[in-house]
C-alpha cells in the first residue's frame, strides 16, 4: 500500500544516507588497492622518512593524552622513585661517586696530619671494596713503611713488582738494592735486581743513571751480548763506554764489533782532546783506545805528547804512568809472537829503557824490566852462537840496570841473587830498594821471600813485608799469596796460610808446592782426608 510504504522508503533512505559514506570509503579502498598506483604506495612504508612522522604522531597523541589535571597525584610516586634509584646506585657503586671522594677527603687529611694510623683505616676500607686496585696496595705500603713496617712493606711491593708496577720496581731499587755490594746479594736477590731494572729501562730508556745500573749488573751477571746495545747508548754521552763495549765483544769472540765501537769511540775522545788538548783524562781516554786497536805507537806518541803540556805536576805523573803502562803493553803484544832473535830481544829492552824513562815508579815497568834482565841470565848453550848472544845482552841488560834508577838495579841485583839463592845478598839490595821504592809491591814481595830464606830467619818482619806488598798492590798476583802462606806455615800458623796457601793454587808453577804445605796444614789442623787429597794432588802435579 502506498500509505504503508512510505516510511519504509524513508527509512531506506535514511539508511542509505548513513551507510553512504562508509560504502563510498570501502569501495574506493578497494578500488585504490587493486589499481596499478596502490601497488607503488605499498613502498612507502619501507620509506624510514614515513616511520619517523609515525612515531612523533604516536608520540604527540600520547604526550596530548595524558591527564595533566591529575598529574600532581603522581608526585609523590616519582620521589620515591628518584630516591630508591640514588640510593641503590651508591649502595651498589662501592668506591666510585661521593663515598670515594670522601674517602680520598679523609685520607689527604690523615696524611697532611702525619695521622698515619687514621690514613691506615681509610685505605682498609678502600682495599675492601676494590682489593685488585694496585694503586691502592701500593698507597696502603708506604703508609705502612711511614708506621715503620719495613718488612711488611717490602713484602707488598715485592708482590706489586710480580704484577709489573713501575712505582713499586723505583721503591725496590731505591730501597734495596742502591748502595749495596753484589757480594752480599743472594741469587735470588740478584734476579729481583735484574727484572726491577729490566722493567725501570723499559719505561724509561733515556734514563742515563738507570741505564748504566742495568749496563754494570749485565755484565757483572756476564751477560756480555745484551750489555753490549746498552754500553753502546750510553757512548752517546760518555764515548769510554763505547771501549768498554769493544772489551767486552773482543771477549765474546766478535773481534768486527769490537773494533767498530773502539773505532767510534777513540774518535770521538780524539775530536773532543782537540778542542781541549791539554786535558789529562782525554789524552788518556784516547791513548787507551790506541792501545785497544793494537796502535801502540801512536799511544806512545799521544802520551809522550801530553807528559810535555801536563798543567801539574800530579798530572805530568799520571800520564807518565800511563806512558809506561801502554809501553808495558807494546812490549807484551810484540812478546805474543815468537821473536827469540837477538834484535828482537834488543828491541823490547830498549822499548823498557824508554818505559823507566817515563815512569821509574810503575810497579808494572818495574816487575817487567827485572824479567827481562834476570831472563838475559837464564840463556843457556853451549854454542859459539850462544855464546855470543848471552854476551852481547849481558851489555843490554847492563846498560838498563845502569840506566835505571837506584831502586830498580839494587831490585835487579837483589832478585838475581834470590834467584842464585844468596839470601844474604838478596835481602840487602832489595832492602835498599824497598826502601828507595817503598810502595814497589813486587820489591817488597821478593824481599819478604829473602827475609825468609836467610840461614837466621826473620819471619815477623818477612811477614809484615808481605802484608804490606798485597796492600799496595790493586790486584795482587798468587805469587803475593804463596809468599804470605808460606810464611805463615814456615811460622807454625797452619790455620792462617790454609786461605793463602789455596789461592797460590790457581798458579801451575806454584801448585805443587801449594799442594803439599796445605796437605801438611790439614793435617797439623786434624783433618786426614783433605789432607790426604792435597798430597794425591801434590803426586799428580
């Protein structure tokens, strides 16, 4: 009916208003996504551009949407949580933030104070919260070495080194081990000393006093090839080191380098004694260098040359001894190779004459002249040759006891008498000697030998002279040694002649004898076996 229909129609229309937009939307959603164009828009969300503006969306709605009216009622909430956090984070920090400050507060107070045992206290507290902090084991020890607790500090630092802490290697090394004799250092203290330079020089290796300590234990510890690199540095500065570092090459065998660093060295002593030639110490360091090289001549002529312009008379007499000494040494070097001949003989005697010339008082120019002259005495032969030789240098070996001083011909007489076993004599003209050369160690080692010898004795004062030979002598020979022990056996003082006796040993030509007065000694001392194994040593010598 058309009544009836009417409010359907109305409603339909209705209806259809609502839903038309809705309709109108999905189809043409539907319509977007199946045209070619939807299928490009889907690449826009790979796009980052499009995810950033979606988030500060998201972000703003969300910053709109909260209910700022009701915030205030969150206070409370949020100090709490403020305090909960700051409260936690330095209950669980230990010894970072406002406790460590603190902490280290307290502490430069106790010690500004010399309060000691306070500072004590707050480094515990510290080492208890962080007990692999070095730094603080390192801080704790030196409060404990103010306390006085040498030995615990010692220890402590002794662990810091095994962990490698530089500041604990400078405390050992001045604390330990500077100013003490190597003697007195066991092994395991003198590996210490070696690993705490180690570690100094490594951090340090511009460190000139650092560098030479390290230098000297190598090579006191003969650990010739890795002191060498280091000697060589320290050339840079003092050039003798670079000698020393030839020395010791020539000693390991390799004769190149050690010819390169007394090369290197002798010229830089030769261009530094040009600016300052009459510099004592520099003529010395460049004559020995010479010396080194085997250029004797030219030491001689160095020497020679600065004993004309010494300053002093103190030094006109060092480097009159050092003129001897390197004539001393030409002499030995020309003696290493065999020249028996007449004119070589003759050679080295007149090298001696120049050698007294210079330096009369040198108890190596003195000892070596007497082997010569006393060695022209020995030539045996019964051929006309011979004959003629031993004649011609009797007039040398006159010639250079005339020539010398006083002191040495009445040595040269008295020690040829010693050798004839004229004990009488012997003891007269080395007493005359000794007392012109008083500080002669060979003199007086020769004349305590005579003094012994006589047919009457006199062993106290041949003892008194041996002891004053070994005392002016730097390094007395086992000679010295054998004289002094065998004074002291010959006295009845077995005890005292053991140690004397023992160090003649290292002599072959005195080791026999040696031998059989220390069997002797053992024996009068009660001990039969040594004994008893110097006399199979005294059979086998």
């Amino acid at each position: 009916m058309p009544g009836g229909s009417f409010p359907n129609r109305r409603r339909a229309r209705s209806h259809r208003r609502r839903e038309t937009p809705i309709a109108r939307a999905g189809v043409s959603c539907l319509a977007r996504l199946s045209s070619p164009a939807a299928r490009s828009d889907k690449m826009h969300y790979l796009n980052p551009l499009r995810w950033f503006r979606w988030i500060g969306q998201f972000v703003h709605e969300w910053f709109v949407a909260i209910p700022w009216n009701d915030a205030p009622k969150a206070i409370p909430a949020i100090i709490l949580t403020i305090v909960l956090f700051t409260t936690g984070f330095i209950a669980f920090s230990g010894g970072t933030g406002w406790r460590n400050r603190l902490l280290n507060r307290q502490l430069q107070v106790s010690l500004d104070r010399d309060d000691f045992a306070t500072a004590e206290i707050v480094v515990r507290r510290q080492l208890d919260a962080d007990p692999d902090d070095i730094d603080l084991v390192h801080r704790f020890a030196l409060i404990r070495e103010a306390q006085g607790f040498s030995d615990e500090t010692r220890v402590l630092m002794e662990k810091l080194l095994h962990r490698r802490h530089l500041p604990a290697a400078r405390w050992l090394l001045k604390n330990e081990f500077v100013g003490k004799q190597w003697g007195s250092l066991d092994a395991e203290k003198r590996d210490q000393f070696g690993e705490v330079l180690a570690m100094i020089h490594r951090s340090a290796p511009k460190d000139t006093a650092v560098t030479k300590m390290y230098a000297e234990y190598l090579i006191v510890s003969q650990r010739y090839a890795s002191a060498i690199p280091l000697l060589d540095e320290l050339s840079e500065v003092e050039p003798m080191r670079g000698l020393q570092a030839a020395a010791l090459s020539r000693q390991i065998g390799d004769k190149v380098a050690a010819e390169r660093f007394a090369e290197r060295a002798l010229s830089r002593v030769t261009e530094m004694s040009k600016d300052d030639p009459t510099n004592t110490a520099l003529a010395m360091a460049v004559a020995r260098n010479q010396v080194f090289l085997q250029r004797h001549a030219d030491a001689v002529k160095t020497l020679d040359r600065s004993v004309k312009v010494a300053k002093t008379p103190e030094e006109r007499q060092v480097l009159s001894q050092a003129l001897g000494d390197a004539i001393v040494a030409w002499v030995k070097f020309i003696e290493e190779s065999p020249v028996d001949t007449i004119q070589g003989r003759l050679r080295v005697l007149k090298m001696l004459q120049a050698a007294l010339r210079y330096a009369p008082n040198n108890p190596r120019v003195v000892t070596l002249v007497a082997d010569h002259v006393l060695r022209s005495t020995d030539d045996s032969g019964d051929s006309e040759s011979a004959g003629e030789r031993r004649a011609e240098l009797e007039s040398v070996r006159q010639a250079l006891v005339s020539g010398s001083s006083p002191g040495i011909a009445h040595f040269i007489k008295g020690t040829s008498a010693l050798m004839a076993e004229d004990a009488q004599q012997a003891s007269f003209h080395l007493g005359l000697a000794a007392e012109m050369m008083p500080r002669s160690g060979a003199i007086l080692n020769n004349l305590a030998v005579a003094l012994a010898m006589k047919e009457e004795p006199d062993y106290p004062r041949a003892l008194k002279v041996a002891n004053s030979a070994i005392e002016f002598v730097e390094q007395p020979t086992p000679h010295f040694y054998e004289t002094r022990g065998q004074i002291l056996f010959r006295m009845g003082r077995f005890r005292q002649a053991i140690p004397d006796l023992e160090r003649a040993l290292a002599e072959p030509s005195l080791s026999k004898k040696a031998h059989q007065m220390l069997a002797d000694c053992y024996q009068q001392e009660g001990d039969e076996e040594l004994a008893e194994s110097h006399r199979a040593a005294a059979g086998d010598s």
